[in-house]
C-alpha cells in the first residue's frame, strides 16, 4: 500500500464537474430517447439501434481512440462522463459501452497492421467491436480455469468451447475472445498460456460459430456463443501467444471505472426522481418527503453516490496517469454499484405502488441497475481481491 501511495502523490483529482460541453451534448442527445423508448425495447428484448447510432453519429463512441486512427482521443474521464450522462438521464449506455473499451486492448497490445486495419473503422462506426467473449458456464469468476481452447495449425488458430453472457455479440462484427492456447497443467503461472483474438463474427457464423441470445432479467443483448472447430487466422492474435490475460486487464479496468460511471448516473437519476416524487405526492395531507422514513433513505443514497464519485474520479486520474489503479478499479466499481443500488430501492419504496407500474420506469432501471453488483466482476471477488492484494490477508479461494 505504502508504494502505492508514494507513486500517487503526483496525480490531481479535479473535484468539479468534468467535461461540461461534452455532458451538455449527451443530455441534449438522451432528451430524443425518452422512457417511453425504452420500455418498448425492454419489453421486446430489443437492441436500441437509434440511439446508439445517435452517440455513433456524434461521435461519442470514439471518444477513447486517438485521433490518428480518426477519434476524439479524449481521456477516459471523459468516456466517464458521457456514460455517466447517458445514465443520469434514463436511458442506459449497456449496448454500446463495451465499443468504448474493448479495443484498449487491441490499441495497447494490438500491432501497427491490426491497429490501421480496424480502429478508424471502429472510430468511424463502420466496425462494431462491442462482445468481448471471457465468462464460461463451467469456470464462472475462475477465468484462469476457461476451457475454451485455440489450438495452432499452420497459419490459423482452430477454436473449440463455449461463452456465456457475451453481451452485444449479435449487434458486432468482431469480438475480442480470450482463449487458453497452452493447457493449464503445462504452464507455470495458471494466468499463462491464455491468449486474446480478434474473430471476425461476420465470417466465422455458421462456419464453426453460433450465437444463441439469451433473454434476461435485463435488456442487455445478451448471448450463448459456441465453437466448434472455428478457424481464426493467426494474424488475428493480440500481442504474443499465452500473454492474453494480462492484455485484458487493462481493458477491465477501463470497464469496471466506466461501468462505476454508469452506476453514478442510475444513482443520480434514482434519487433526482425521489425528490420529484416525495415533495409532490399527498398522503396524509402533506408531502410523503416530509416523513423522515421516506427523506432519509434518499438522503443517505445521495451522499454515498457522492462518495463512490470520489473514488471513480480517483481510479480515473489513476488510469489516464498510467499508474496501478487496480484496487481503486474495483473500489470505484463495487462502491458505485451499491451507492445506485440503494438509490434504487429507495426509490422503489418511496413511489409506494407506482415504483411497480411499467410507465415510471423505476422498476426497469431498479432491474437494470441491480447488475452492477454482480457484473463484469462480482462483490465478493472485488472484496476477495482487496482481502489478499491490497491488505495482505491469505487468499480464501
Ligand atoms: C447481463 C449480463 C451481461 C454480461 N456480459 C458479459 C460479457 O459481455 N462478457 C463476459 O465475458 N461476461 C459477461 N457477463 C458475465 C459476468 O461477468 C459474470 O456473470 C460475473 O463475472 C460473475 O460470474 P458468474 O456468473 O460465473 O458467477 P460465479 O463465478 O459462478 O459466482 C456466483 C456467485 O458466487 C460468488 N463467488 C464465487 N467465488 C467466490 C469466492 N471464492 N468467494 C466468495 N464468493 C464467491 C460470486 O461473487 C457470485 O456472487 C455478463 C453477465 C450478465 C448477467
């Protein structure tokens, strides 16, 4: 702990609000895509391809590419900020965060031939990188355990196995796969010998590749992919072979600051909508918000999304500096996510009857908003990762 705090010393944290013109144009662009636009996808489990042609359009989604390769290359306390917006205003940025981050890897660890052949399409929003293929119905959170194998032949990779929860893999062309290419009983450190590529889903369906959707408690697009044989060239491998793992965490940590982001913004869209309610709603001859059963929940949910905002923008500052910010990741995600939550349920309880009814959208973004807590990475795991990284306790699994 002590090293890490020496190498923080230099970063600044900017306590006030970051990206005000960008923040404006998202709310501009989230006032076209109402409830009412998203209640009709919830209900038909479908994928909001408007509005994420309107952030393609504006460019938000390249936010985090640099402007060789045709994006904004802004840093990603602004992608925090978009998606933080996008969730503070209702609608939910879950169809198309993942383009966002996902092709870090691919920029970090990616070759000159990789990087000019997809980033300006990615940038442009000719090319949807949004699945990224890592969680298995057999190994769950022991990802060093994934049985997906890729197996060299000549100039391909033959890819057998199976994903689950590959969100977006039916609205993307290509995926990024994290598969093991070295058996686990041959390497030395059970990280090694899992490799990352790049599969074109355009080619590889019904050649080796099938995707199955599967419906959820949320509408977040989510899938079932299968491998059978799949034949990926090897120019399509990231960075060396077996070094994948560590390729991705870069990308996980990206994921789990802005995926934090979003929770700030269901948190403050939760509790701007409460306070509407209770100063309004009549019962008993005053406004519900004057009963301190119904204040004080609200109140308490304000100051800990205040709080999580802290450390997002901590593990944000972290990120851009190119420090450690692993710990700060999975605080900022774990904190935001439980901040919303609270929100959440304090909303519910606060709109009495009405938190159930469709039309006030409480209870879709009480569903969706309750996924923070178990994905991309679960409580108990970010707690687990404190316990032994952090503080130094035995590991417990
Ligand atoms: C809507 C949705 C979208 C998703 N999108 C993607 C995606 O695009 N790509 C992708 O790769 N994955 C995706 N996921 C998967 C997600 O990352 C995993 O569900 C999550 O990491 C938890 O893994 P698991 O479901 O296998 O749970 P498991 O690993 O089976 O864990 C089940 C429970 O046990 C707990 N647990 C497990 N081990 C321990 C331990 N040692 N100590 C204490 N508690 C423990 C966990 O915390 C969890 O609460 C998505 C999931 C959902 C629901």
């Amino acid at each position: 702990m002590t090293a890490q705090t020496n190498t923080t010393n230099d970063v600044q944290l900017s306590l006030g609000e970051t990206f005000p013109e960008i923040r404006e144009l998202v709310r501009r662009i989230c006032k076209d895509f109402p409830g009412s636009y998203w209640r009709t996808l919830d209900e038909n489990q479908a994928y909001p391809t408007d509005f994420v042609g309107a952030l393609t359009k504006a460019g938000l989604l390249s936010t985090l590419i640099p402007e060789v390769f045709g994006g904004l290359e802004l840093p990603l306390s602004a992608a925090s900020a978009i998606l933080e917006e996008i969730h503070a205003s209702g609608c939910n940025a879950g169809a198309c965060h993942a383009q966002m981050y996902i092709m870090g890897t691919l920029l970090r660890h990616g070759n000159v031939a990789q990087k000019d052949m997809y980033l300006p399409d990615i940038a442009s929003g000719k090319l949807r990188l949004q699945a990224f293929g890592v969680t298995e119905p057999t190994s769950g959170s022991d990802t060093t355990k994934l049985k997906t194998r890729a197996e060299k032949q000549g100039d391909h990779y033959i890819v057998s196995g199976q994903k689950v929860w590959t969100s977006r893999a039916l609205q993307s062309d290509m995926m990024l796969l994290l598969a093991r290419t070295t058996p686990l009983s041959e390497v030395k450190k059970k990280s090694d010998g899992l490799s990352v590529f790049l599969v074109d889903i355009r080619e590889s369906l019904g050649k080796g590749m099938e995707i199955k959707p599967l419906r959820a408690m949320i509408n977040h697009n989510t899938t079932e992919v299968f491998f059978d044989g799949l034949r990926v060239p090897a120019e399509n491998l990231i960075g060396e072979e077996g070094k994948g793992f560590r390729y991705i965490l870069d990308s996980m940590n990206a994921e789990r600051i802005l995926v934090a982001s979003e929770a700030i913004g269901d948190g403050k869209w939760f509790v701007s909508k409460s306070t509407a309610y209770v100063n309004e709603r009549v019962v008993f001859d005053q406004p519900i918000g004057r009963n301190q059963g119904i204040q004080f929940p609200i109140a308490r949910a304000y100051a800990e999304i205040e709080a999580a905002s802290l450390m997002v923008k901590k593990a944000a500052a972290l990120f851009e500096a190119g420090k450690p910010c692993g710990a700060e990741a999975n605080m900022a995600k774990m904190l935001a996510s439980e901040a919303s939550w609270h929100a959440a349920e304090a909303a519910l309880q606060c709109h009495g009857g009405f938190g159930f009814a469709s039309e006030y959208d409480i209870e879709r973004k009480w569903r969706e908003t309750r996924l923070f807590q178990v994905a991309p990475i679960s409580t108990n795991l970010i707690l687990a990762f404190l316990g032994e990284h952090v503080l130094g306790m035995p590991r417990s699994y």
